[in-house]
C-alpha cells in the first residue's frame, strides 16, 4: 500500500519477465499473436468518440477483413491507406427500375427499386433504412448483404402508406456513395375542366411508374374492351388546344352522330379561333400555315389540352408503356405487341380510330388505335399505333386527329 505519497511508474511484460524500457506494455510470444477487438464495421462506426490510435479487426471491411487504427479524423488501414470497408465506386438512383405502384392514402404493398452500383469490392454492408421526405409516410429498407466484386445491383424495399400524391425523395448512403431516389406517389383522381364542364378522371400507374389518366381526353368511362365506344373519346389535330375541333360524339363502336364541321382555311397561329377541323391535303399536311414545332412540349407547352401538372407523353414513354417496362410488350411476350395488350395493360387503351387530314373523316374507328405522343419527326409527329396483330410507334400527318392521354408530369 503506497498510503497516497506517490505513485509506481512500471511496465508490464506478458511472456516475458524483462519488458522493453520503450513498451509500457510488452507481450512476448513465439507461438501465439496479439488479438484485437474484432467487429463488423457497423459495430466499429458505433464506438462513441473513439480515441486517437484506438484499434480494431473489422470483419466485414475488404474482401476479407482489416487491421485498423482511429487517427484522430477517420478510421485507417494499419498497413496504410483509408479505411475500405465494404464500398462501391458509383450508384446510379436515376437508373433504378421501379416496380409497384404508390398512391396517396394507400399502404405500399409490393413495391420496390432496383438500384445499379459498380466498383463493388466484395465487402459485406449493414444495409440501410431511409424515411422519404416531399411525400412523407414511407421507408425505404434495404437489408443488409454483400456487395458483388465488381457492378451489381441493390433492392431497396419501400413500405408505408404516403401522406399525399407528388414525389417521395429517399436520401440513400451505402457503401461510401449517396443519390436521391425519386418515387411518383399518384393521386386517386383528377378533377378539372374540359369542353367547358367539370370532370372527374381517375388515375392509373403505367409499367413505366407514371401517373396516367384512366381514360382518353373526352371519354366518359374507363375502357371496358378494344371496342368500347363510350371511352374512344375525343381526336385532336397535333398540337391544337382542346377549342372545339376535336369534339365526336359517338353513338357506336363505329358511327358518330355530331362531329364539328370542317374548314380548309389553314391557321396562321397557334389559336385558330374556331372549332373546325382544319383539313389539309397536301405537304406538309399541318392545320397550321407555318409549322410550330414547340407545341404539346411539356406542362407549360402551348396548347396542352391535359389537366394542369399533365401533360402529354413522349414517344419514350409510350415505348415504356408498350413494352411494360423492359418485360416484354404489355408484359406477356410479343404475342401481346397488338391491341389486346393494349386493353390489357393497365392503361385500357381502346381502338378510337383517327381523323383523315385530307377531308376530315373517321378511319378504322373499333379495328385500330392511334394516340399522340408530343414528340415530333422532321414535318411530322410520332404517335402510339395499334390493331389486332401489331403495335409500335410511327410517323404520322399533324393534321389527322388521334386519340390523347395524358399523364403527370
């Protein structure tokens, strides 16, 4: 007992009985190692405050674990270099693939995102829980696993019911790298005013995650076949605002009983002032006398006939839509590349026919499909085509009235 006047400066020896002057502590062994802590380097990034020179084995970091030390700034490899850890060199949340769909008020069931990295080192990650802010309510969990040696992909599983309709943002952090990951949450319906009334449109989600109306611009019900007439609603010349011209009244699957009357006077601006159909039987075939090709661009574009944050799809997106997300056309294989995946698919389009440009009347009415897309071609503009045996995307007269629907932007 030292009885409090000082204190014993020694040093410690195991397997040996004379210390090294420099070591206070010295362990001497021939047959045996010094074993550190050892721990994932989850449990590793816990310790609070580490202390500078604080070291440990991480199981988990590398291909097959790693001796570190704390340098007072950061954990490193006691053989030199950053610590590792299990990292990728890049994650790309822009070239996710969505599946399941989000919408306000419902609770998430089968829904997730696919996630592509490169650079992976084989290091085995604690996995991660991100909450979604803009539309708040959900969780995005992606369990914890292995990354591949090389590129890879990671699923992060989404859960919760979304407070409201807009963007769900997850803030992801995995492996050294971080991107936001957006999710569309849709709304359940859409009230606005078209042909001067109020009208109520449900909404749909696409193979592609889009929110889409459920129905055409001027239909009164959701297609309940290829031929039902009563959702072919209305056809739009390229590019015209919603001014009259494309009204049809249907009184078939193939007859009309009023459709406005028709003019050859071609436009000079963008706003006819009328609701004719404006025929035009000669190159370039356009309603309008000076071609604009910034119409139908976007929400903002002039003329957008679509409710206010809809707009109308470009031609990628019904490539999406048709060939379900890379799964295959309408999801069941090329057989399904025609009208009846279209009625199939979850957006229920029907076989409205077109307008001729020429002389204004109905062509194909109940035998084939034609919706616009805003994207254009040269003089023309390109449209979603499809009949009993074939569905693509083609080029077509901006003067010939097709069927649109809209989704959100």
């Amino acid at each position: 007992m030292l009885g409090g006047r000082g204190r014993v400066n020694a040093q410690v020896g195991i397997g040996t009985t004379s210390p090294n002057a420099s070591a206070v502590l010295d362990v001497t062994s021939t047959t045996q190692g010094f074993l550190p802590p050892r721990m994932t380097q989850a449990q590793r990034d816990a310790i609070a405050s580490p202390a500078s020179g604080l070291m440990v084995w991480c199981t988990n970091c590398g291909a097959a674990g790693e001796f570190q030390g704390y340098n007072g700034t950061t954990w490193v490899n006691l053989t030199g270099g950053t610590a590792t850890g299990a990292t990728i060199s890049s994650i790309t949340c822009g070239s996710a693939t969505n599946n399941g769909t989000l919408t306000s008020g419902t609770a998430a069931s089968g829904v997730s995102s696919v996630i592509p990295y490169t650079g992976g080192n084989a290091g085995t990650h604690s996995g991660q829980t991100v909450t979604s802010t803009g539309v708040t309510g959900l969780t995005a969990t992606l369990s914890a696993g292995t990354f591949a040696s090389g590129s890879g992909s990671l699923t992060y599983n989404i859960t919760g019911t979304p407070a409201s309709s807009g963007t769900a943002t997850f803030a992801l952090n995995i492996g050294g790298q971080t991107c936001s990951l957006t999710r569309t949450v849709c709304s359940t319906t859409v009230t606005f005013t078209y042909n001067g009334a109020s009208v109520t449109y449900g909404i749909v989600t696409g193979a592609n995650s889009k929110c889409w109306l459920d129905r055409n611009l001027g239909a009164t019900r959701v297609a309940q076949s290829s031929a039902d007439y009563l959702a072919y609603g209305d056809l739009f010349q390229w590019g015209r605002g919603a001014d009259g011209h494309q009204l049809i009244t249907w009184t078939s699957a193939t007859t009309v009983t009023a459709v406005n009357g028709t003019t050859e006077t071609l436009s000079s601006s963008d706003t006819p002032g009328n609701a004719l159909f404006i025929t035009n039987g000669t190159a370039p075939y356009d309603w309008r006398s000076g071609q604009n090709v910034n119409l139908w661009q976007g929400v903002s574009g002039t003329n957008n006939p679509c409710p206010s944050g809809y707009r109308l799809p470009i031609e990628a997106e019904w490539e999406a839509e048709r060939n379900n997300g890379g799964t295959g056309f309408w999801g069941t294989g090329s057989a399904q590349n025609n009208a009846t995946g279209a009625i199939n698919s979850p957006l229920k389009l029907p076989m409205s026919g077109d307008r001729y440009s020429s002389n204004g009347t109905l062509n194909v009415v109940g035998t084939s499909g034609y919706y616009w897309c805003s994207t254009v071609s040269g003089t023309n503009s390109r449209l979603l085509y499809f009949d009993s045996s074939d569905a693509n995307v083609y080029t077509n007269y901006r003067a010939d009235g097709s069927a649109v629907r809209c989704l959100k932007d």
